[in-house]
C-alpha cells in the first residue's frame, strides 16, 4: 500500500510540476504579449498626436488661404513674381 502511495504521490507531483510549467509559460507569454500592445498602443497615441497637429496647422493655413498677404507670400516663392516697383538682382554662380 505505501509504494501505491507514493507512487500516486509521485505522479500527482509530476502532473502539478508539469502544470505549474505550462502555465507559468503562459503567464510570461501574456506578459510580453501586453508590453508589446502597450507599445504599440503608444507608439500609435503619438503618431494620432502628430497627425492632430497637423490637421491643425492644415486648417490654419487653409484660413490664410484667402489673404492677399498669403497670396503675395506664393506668388513671390512659388511663381518667382514681383510688385510693380521692385528691382530683381541676381547674381551669378561661379560653380
């Protein structure tokens, strides 16, 4: 009766060690598994932030669009335009 016991012991033990491994792998897998989402979820909150600011700044400049200061800022910069008055200088490059 006592070897039946303590073989009845032995697999128990066995059985509750091969448990333990299981989920103890499976604790650390749900672990790693939730920094990674974590991370992910961070990094994806910052790319939003980026992307708020720049519909922001989107906005403010479509509100400029309109004004004959933006308009003359695009005409100068964009077409290479000038006012009446004005004199082009250009040098040339020895390169």
């Amino acid at each position: 009766m006592k070897k039946k016991n303590k073989s009845r012991i032995r697999v128990y033990s066995l059985i509750f060690f091969a448990l333990c491994i299981v989920f103890g792998k499976t604790f650390i897998y749900q672990v790693k598994e939730k920094n990674r989402l974590n991370n992910k979820i961070q990094t994806l909150k910052d790319r939003k932030d980026k992307l708020d600011s720049e519909i922001t700044e989107a906005k403010d400049n479509l509100q400029k669009v309109d004004t004959e200061e933006f308009i003359k800022k695009v005409a100068r910069e964009k077409l290479k335009m000038v006012e009446k008055d004005e004199i082009v200088v250009k040098y040339k490059d020895n390169d």
